[in-house]
C-alpha cells in the first residue's frame, strides 16, 4: 500500500509534473548550467539532498507549529528562514567533515537559497498535500516522496540538458538564436515530449 | 499574537546563528576558483556563463 | 545618473528579463493571459519599491555580515503582506498565481537590486530605483502575456483575474480586427492551443528573446562598421598629413 503510495508521487514528480518542464520551477540554474556533466550532477545532488530535507521539515514546521496555534499565515517567511538556515546548516557540516564532498557537491550550496525549485516544493507540500484531517505521518511521508521524485526529475532535466548543450555549441546556430532563446526552445520541444507522459497515471 | 512572534524569532536567530557560524568556517583553499566558476552556473551572476 | 535616468533604465536599457534575464520562473509561468502577468508585475513592483525603501532606510544598522539574512528577512515580510491583500482582495489572481505569489521571495531581481543599488545609496533613489524595475519587470512580463493570450485565444479579455467589479470585456479580438475590413466575420474557436500549455510558453519566451538579440546585434554591427569608418578615417588624415610633411621637407630640400 504505503509502496504504491511512494511510487506514484515519484512517477507524477518526476515525469508528469516535471519540476522544470512544467512547473516552471528552477529555470535558472536550467539555464545557467554549464555544459559540463559533472556540474549538472552535482548541482542536482545538492538540490535533491537539501530538498528533501527541506520538505520533511517545513511540513513537520507547517503540521505541529503554524496550524496548531492558528498561524498558517506566515509559512511563506517561515519557510524561507527554515530553508536557508538548512542550507547555511549543511554547507557548515560538509565543509568541516568532508573536502571531496564539499568539492563536488558543497560549491553549488549557496546558490541554492534563491533557488524556487526548493520553496516551490515546500510551498506546493502544502496547497497540494496537507489538509486538515490528514494524519501527520501519511501526509510526511507523501511530502518526503513528491520530494525524492521533484528532485529526482530536476536532475533528469538539468543532466539531460547538459548533454543537449554540448551539441547544440558545436552546431551552426544563426547569430540571434544563439544562447538562451535556442536554449527556450529546446526545452519547449523538451516539455512537448513529456506532454506524452501524462497518460501514465 | 505572541506565537507568530516567537516562531518567527526564533527561526530569525536560528537563521542568523548558522549563517554567523557557516561565515566562520573556512571555505578549503583548493575550492576557491571553483566556488567562484559555480556562481556562474546560477542566477547571481548569469551572465557569465553566456558571454564569457 | 539623473532621477529620470534611474527610472527610465529598467524599462528598455537594463530590462530585468529581456537583458539581464533575471525572474524566468514568473516569466514563464504566469504569463498565461494578459491579467495575471500585469496583477503579477504590480504584486512585485509593489515588493520591490518597499523593499527597497526599508532596506535602504536601515542599511547603517545592519552589520555587514548578516548582510543576506536581513534582506531576505525584509523581502520575506513584504511579501507576506501581499500575499494576504491578495488573498483578501483579488481572490481570483490569489488562485491563479497560486504558489508562484509566495515564491516572488526568491525571485532574483529582488534581492539584486537590494544587494547592488538600495544598501549603497539614499532612499529617494532607491525608491526611484526599485519603481523603475518594477515597471521594467512588469512591461516585460505584460508584453510576454499579450503573446500568448492573443496567440492561443485570438484575443486579450480584461476583468477576469483582477477586481474591477464589472464583468470581463474583451480589449482586442481578432474578430474585431478582422470586422474593420470585412464585416460579420467571426472565426469561432480560433486560438494556438499550446500557448496555454507549459511548451507553449518557452517557445514564446524563446522568440521574444531572439527578437530582442537579433535588434541587438544588428545595433552592435552598425556601431562597430561606425568604429571601423572612424579609424580608417584617422588614418588617412593622418597619411594625408605625413605626405605633406614630406612634400615640404622635400620642397625645403630642392632649394
């Protein structure tokens, strides 16, 4: 049951509701990655790992805390403050324990504070998932799971892309289409494709 | 209307407190140019990636 | 930099999308129809102004290490505040924008221009400053939404996200633009339907932008063929004036 419940928010995460192809969330770093593969990698493990976390804890924040007392109305700064001490909490712990982790994974740590996909999530934990007569553990542990597969599908996209970037430099692009409009439409013909998806579920 | 101050506090000194602390913890010596190349591959410095 | 200056540069010259490509997420997400990319720009013009102000009245007192955390803190509250006008009174564009209203938090633009122009300079400027990229930030995204409002409906409808208390009206159809030549047309069920959909919109972006860099580089072309006359000129003048040179140290030679 519980395993059912687990892999269709991955699958509707991940493919159907793709976090960049369709919700629209984390365009820059989309944008702005570079065409090297291992900083795709990285970029997306940093994001997947913190918005994992993040989500565990802002609907544990929003469920005990902010509707218990009456208070649902300031999640948004709730939210926000939770989500870059964790990133300031993280980056602290990998760079004192690990120099090779902080290496591949810690560098692309403090852009992650203004990255949408993270507040996104948090944010859509709640409009989508939460409500009121939900037990706390159900509704966590579907959080946790749209989390794993939001993440999950960001890295898909951004690693994908990274590969398309490569072909696309070498190509002969005309001079106005050149960088970020040949960019947009690729992931137009992307999100068509995955248009396709939504009959999965 | 005391609660919302208090969360809200707290989580301010929180955020405040690991930031304080992350500022003191030395980014390793090795990492430094590459700090700098990641800030490309995001927003605060866009540009650079494209124009070079 | 004048005060007109400071306001008029985020309309064309410094454009937060169409130059410096800053907020693509908003960009591209709620400029389904003309109305939420307006009700959006002025919920953010709204952030920024303000955010602006505030961070630009405190700055004395801020240390500069926890610089970031309090701009982030400032931002955070200015938008809870619209989050809840809207909430209030606008409840259609509260549900249209849905999570993309709290998300105008980490929209970059904001915390830019807080970093770069409002913790350097007074607060009338920064004022100025937040005013004019806002609007800047707004045209942009208007001019995004007509596109593809028009493109997937055939027309632009007003009143139907923002509170106006009437009844929505169409601004411009197709019809009507059609009617001016040939009289009862209609074209019923006209509309690219992708450009309501996720593909649709980055497509449109993707067109836009490549207008904008092709202006740009046929501008570019034209100042440096303008540089190149220039230099080509100076030399000749100055060959013109080498040979003079040696014409008279001749002539001065023949007597």
């Amino acid at each position: 049951m519980s395993f059912t419940i687990f892999a269709t928010a991955i699958i509707s995460a991940m493919l159907i509701n793709n976090v960049i192809l369709s919700q629209f969330l984390g365009i820059c770093p989309f944008l702005g990655v570079s065409k090297k593969s291992s900083a795709a990698i990285g970029m997306s493990a940093a994001v997947l790992f913190v918005m994992v976390i993040s989500s565990a804890v802002t609907y544990t924040l929003y469920d005990l805390v902010l509707y218990q007392y009456g208070i649902p109305y300031i999640s948004t700064i709730a939210f926000i403050l939770v989500i870059a001490s964790l990133v300031q909490f993280v980056e602290m712990f990998i760079k004192k324990t690990s120099k090779s982790l902080y290496k591949s994974l810690g560098i692309y740590l403090p852009l992650i504070t203004t990255n949408c996909a993270i507040l996104g999530v948090s944010e859509g934990n709640i409009t989508n998932i939460w409500t009121e007569t939900m037990p706390y553990w159900e509704g966590l542990f579907i959080a946790v799971s749209t989390a794993v597969g939001t993440g999950l599908g960001f890295g898909l996209i951004i690693f994908a892309f990274s590969s398309i970037r490569e072909k696309l430099d070498a190509s002969n692009v005309p001079a106005a289409w050149k960088g970020v409009p040949i960019s947009l439409v690729v992931a137009g013909i992307m999100s068509l494709a995955f248009l396709g998806l939504a009959g999965i579920i | 209307m005391l609660v919302p101050i208090i969360v809200i506090g707290t989580l301010v000194l929180v955020y405040v407190g690991t930031y304080a602390l992350n500022k003191k913890v030395p980014i390793p010596e090795e990492c430094r140019d590459l700090t700098d190349a990641a800030t490309c591959t995001a927003c605060h410095n866009f540009t650079c990636s494209y124009k070079k | 930099m004048t005060k007109k200056e400071n306001f008029l540069k985020g309309f064309f010259k410094e454009n937060p999308i169409f130059v410096f490509l800053l907020g693509m997420c908003p960009a591209l997400a709620v400029t389904t129809t003309f109305e939420t990319s307006l009700g959006m720009g002025l919920l953010v013009v709204f952030v920024l102004t303000s955010s602006n102000i505030v961070v630009s009245l405190v700055k004395k007192w801020i240390p500069h290490d926890v610089r970031t955390p309090s701009y982030i803190v400032i931002i955070a509250t200015f938008v809870t505040v619209v989050k809840m006008l809207t909430e209030a009174y606008a409840i259609d564009l509260y549900d249209a924008l849905g999570v993309f209203l709290p998300l105008i938090v980490v929209n970059c633009l904001i915390l830019g221009r807080a970093e770069a122009f409002a913790s350097k300079n007074k607060v009338i400027d920064s004022a100025i400053d937040g005013l004019g990229m806002g609007l800047g930030f707004t045209l942009g995204l208007v001019f995004i939404g007509i596109l593809r409002e028009f493109l997937a409906t055939g027309g632009i409808m007003f009143g139907v996200y923002l509170p106006i208390g009437e009844a929505p009206i169409t601004l411009v159809s197709l019809d009507m633009i059609i009617n001016l030549f040939n009289a009862n047309f209609h074209i019923s069920d006209y509309g690219i339907k992708v450009f309501t959909l996720a593909p649709g919109a980055f497509i449109a972006l993707g067109i836009i932008l490549a207008v904008f860099q092709f202006k740009k580089s046929r501008v570019d072309r034209k100042l440096a063929i303008a540089k190149m006359e220039m230099i080509a000129e100076k030399k000749r003048i100055a060959l013109e004036k080498k040979k003079l040179a040696a014409l008279k140290l001749a002539k001065a030679g023949g007597k």
